[in-house]
C-alpha cells in the first residue's frame, strides 16, 4: 500500500535525553497544513520543558504560517514563564534556503538559531 506524502506526520517530538528541553522536528514543508500537528507537539508537555529546540533540518522550505506557528509557539513560552521561568525557543539546522528565509523574516532577533 502506498500512503501518500500528505498524510504521512511529519511533525516528530520528544524529550531530550537530559529531560530539560523538548524537540520538535519538522519533515518536508513547514506550511499551514501542519498547524495541528505542531500545536499538538508542544501543548500539554508537563512539566513545561526549560527549553524547546525546533529541529529544521529536514525542512525543505517554511511559508508564513510556519512563522506565525513559530511566534505562536513563543507566546506559548510567554505564558508558560508565568507560572516560572520562561522556557526559551531555539531553531536548529536549518538549511541555507530556510535560514534566508528565517533572516530575512527578523526572525534571527526574535529566536536563537544555530
């Protein structure tokens, strides 16, 4: 059986080994269609991790509404930090087309990328 690429998740997560951050790995193309799938990636992780490390490297290419859920995910910290110490966002491994994106977004000075 063949199972088309759309369907298949591409969004992964799971606690590092040290338990203080979450990882949330995005495959393909970070768009609109994956809103659910991210959102549910972080929400609801209790404890609130320390930190949540977004893996981009094998995302091919992020759109707007990537970068609005990466800002939604930052408002999440915001909240989370109320309770306690904000929990911080870093983006990871994004290829050289993602990370022009990301820099030409201002996203450099908003989030750590590395």
């Amino acid at each position: 059986m063949v199972v088309s690429d759309r369907f298949e998740n591409r969004v992964y997560s799971e606690v590092s080994e040290s338990g203080d951050a979450l990882i949330i790995r995005v495959a393909g193309h970070f768009d609109f269609n994956l809103h659910r799938e991210f959102q549910r990636a972080y929400r609801n992780v209790i404890p609130a991790p320390e930190k949540f490390v977004v893996d981009l490297s094998e995302t091919e290419h992020l759109d707007s509404a990537a970068l609005g859920m990466l800002l939604l995910l930052r408002d999440y910290c915001v909240e989370a930090g109320r309770e306690g110490a904000e929990p911080e966002v870093e983006l990871v491994n994004p290829n050289a087309h993602v990370s022009h994106i990301l820099t030409v977004s201002n996203f450099d000075r908003i989030f750590s990328i590395r």
